[in-house]
C-alpha cells in the first residue's frame, strides 16, 4: 500500500464524482469512467511502505477474513498484499500503475485467491464486481452480497473522490481501513463546531462511524514523504434512513451548506431557496440564520433539509 503524498503538477481533469474539496486544492486527478482506463495517469511522487510492523497493524485493523473478500486500494509493492493473501478468502487488488500491476501479476500468480486488477479505482464498476451474477438468482428469492471490508491508501488531491465512490456502493461494503495524510484524517473524524469540521467530515460520517487508529511517521516509507500519514477505520453505517434524508438531495444540500466556509448557513443556502421558505425551515430546525454549516450537528443539517423538501412538496 502506498501514500501518494508527492505529487507533481499535471493538468486539472474533472472527476465524475463531485468532489468535497474546492476546485483551486484539486490537480493530478485522473479521468475516469467505468468504460476504459484514464487517459492521463497523474504524476505522483510514490512513497512505499516499508515497515512490517505497521503493515501488520494495517492489517489487523481490517479483523478476521478469513470468510471475507477484501478489496485493497493502490497494492503498490504488495506489501499489505502479501499478509493479506495469507488471511483472506478472496482478496481483489486495484493498482494504477501498469508496472506494479504486472509485478503484482507476477508475485501473485500461484495465488488462487487474489486478484489483480490494473485500473483507477475510481472507474471500477462495483455492481459487475459485486453484485449478483447474472443466473444465479431464483424468483422470488433476494440475493444479498457478502459485505466487503476495504483497505488502501487514498492519496489526498482524490481522497474526497474515492470516499465518495465507495460510499456511493456503501451496500457492497462492510468497512474501509484508509491510511490519509494525518491532516486529512483530522477533518474526516472532526466533531461538529471545531475548525476540521466541514464537507468531507460530514460525508463519512453520515455513512460511517470513523475511528482514529494511528499515525505513521515518514520514517516508515520509502523514500520518506514530507508529512505524517494516519490510518482511519471507516465502519459502515449509513444514517440516512434514521435522519430521514434518504433519496437524492442531501449530499447536494450538504455541499450547499459548506460552499463558502467563511459565510453564514443563510448566505450559502439563500440563493437555492425562496428567503420565506429557508427562514421557516431554519426556525422549524431551531437554527439561528447566522450560524455556520460546521457547527451544525448532522441531526440539525437534516433538520433543515426535512423542513424545505417539505415545503417545497407542500408548494
């Protein structure tokens, strides 16, 4: 697993998922569909993990799978690859870089419960990989997918694509081990009201409940990146059903919310809703209109969300 936390410049491609990092923090993201590879493969510094003692906590904090399929994220050298194929029933490896790939190929051959398969995690079609095949179903009867637990490095000028994509397929899986850079990590565990706290913090946990494990020092990759890097346990747990935000919408109204963090909840929402209708809404979720989207709670956020679909659908 490596931390792609060098990256050089290439030029801005827009990602088929929205992202939750502005426009201006956002370059070397690859173009992706689930037709082909990208074109352009960002041109990333690779940093690769070294030590076997972090390796093996990295693995251990994935639990038993022994009855599993384990999807990894960016295998790189295959160090996590080789304690991992040891424990899983079937393990799938996702690696960019064509050379790896074939390494992998290679080092994995006699391995009949790992697959590698070279291509942008971002373009990987998670239905054709996990959903039911087609001819195994029987009338009447609902095939459920065994949950899949996933482990990777997300480098950070893509984390907010990748968590997105996953979360979007969040019914395939059963949790997400990450490694990030220790600063992204801070934001995506964030509590309402702090200064991490915003999109990217708000997304993951109206999915899952994040856990902060540990950090790794630069020392523990080869070569040795310039910052700390912090591995994330993701357990899924999606609450839109239990806020009552299911449907489309709330990502969007989320968005919305935080579109400009120096302004007030009235003055990022009220150029989407009529001012009668957002100051119903904000009164009927007891939110004052000169409050920030980051010191809202999830509960309040979907408060408000309710209270304008609502009045929208009564219109």
């Amino acid at each position: 697993m490596d931390a792609d936390l060098g990256p050089g410049r290439a030029r801005k491609i827009r990602s088929p998922a929205a992202s939750l990092y502005s426009e201006e923090e956002r370059v070397n993201v690859p173009k992706a569909t689930s037709a082909r590879r990208p074109q352009l493969k960002p041109k990333l510094g690779q940093h690769f993990l070294a030590s076997d003692e972090y390796a093996r906590r990295i693995v251990e904090a994935v639990g038993d799978v022994s009855q599993s399929t384990v999807l990894e994220i960016g295998p790189g050298q295959g160090v996590i690859t080789s304690l991992l194929a040891k424990r899983a029933r079937r393990l799938i490896a996702v690696e960019l870089d064509r050379v790896l790939a074939a390494q992998l190929r290679l080092k994995f051959g006699m391995s009949s419960n790992v697959e590698i398969i070279e291509a942008d995690i971002l373009a990987i079609d998670f239905d054709s990989l996990f959903g039911p095949k087609p001819g195994l179903g029987r009338p009447g009867i609902e095939m459920k997918p065994q949950p899949v637990k996933a482990v990777g490095n997300l480098p950070f000028y893509i984390t907010s694509d990748i968590l997105l994509r996953l979360f979007e397929f969040s019914k395939y899986f059963e949790s997400l081990v990450i490694m990030v850079q220790r600063e992204v990590a801070d934001r995506i565990a964030a509590a309402p009201g702090g200064r991490d706290y915003g999109m990217l913090s708000a997304t993951a946990q109206l999915y899952a409940r994040v856990e902060k494990l540990f950090t790794l020092p630069p020392e523990a990759f080869v070569p040795p990146p310039k910052v700390h890097s912090t591995v994330l346990r993701l357990i899924i747990e999606p609450q839109q059903e239990q806020l009552g935000v299911t449907g489309d919408g709330f990502i969007d109204f989320l968005r919305l919310s935080f579109g400009q963090k120096r302004k007030t909840l009235w003055n990022n929402l009220k150029s989407n809703y009529p001012e009668g209708k957002l100051r119903a809404a904000l009164a009927a979720a007891a939110v004052k209109p000169s409050a920030r989207a980051e010191t809202l709670t999830l509960e309040k956020s979907a408060a408000i969300f309710r209270a304008l679909r609502n009045a929208g659908e009564g219109s």
